[in-house]
C-alpha cells in the first residue's frame, strides 16, 4: 500500500476545525460508548487524512468489485434436490 498524498486530501483549515467541532460536540453528547468510539475514530481521521487510502492506492481494485457485483447478479441455476 502506497502512502496517500495528502496535497491531495488537503482542504481549509476552517473546515477542518468546523468538522473537529461538530465530532466533539457529537462525542460529548452520546450516552452510547460505540457512538463515543465511532466519532473519536472520525475525528482521528479527519485530523489525519493521510491515514485514509484512495482509489489510486488499490489499482484495479474498483474493476475487481465491479465484476464481483457483476457475478452476483448472474442468475444462479436452480437445485434440483
């Protein structure tokens, strides 16, 4: 797995504290300990974009889910037992 470029991931630090905001505030509120986890997690993330992967990182790997979605739709035969 490649690094993923964060020039590419970059957006204006207002946003990015506005998001941090609003996952804080989120996390401060829950009474659920998943939910507290989920937007601690989110907040990680968003601090740390480089951690996040792209497209790019995984060639071909969008071809192969689109032909494992498409091998699904195939009709299967019927069990004759």
């Amino acid at each position: 797995m490649t690094a993923a470029d964060i020039a590419r991931l970059d957006v204006p630090r207002e946003e990015l504290e506005r998001e941090l905001a609003t996952l804080r505030a989120a996390r401060a509120r829950t009474l659920s300990e998943s939910q507290r986890i989920a937007y601690a997690n989110d907040e990680d993330l968003v601090a740390h974009p480089e951690w996040s992967s792209q497209a790019a990182d995984y060639p071909g790997w969008a071809e192969h889910i689109a032909a494992l979605a498409a091998l699904n739709r195939k009709p299967q035969p019927r069990s004759t037992t």
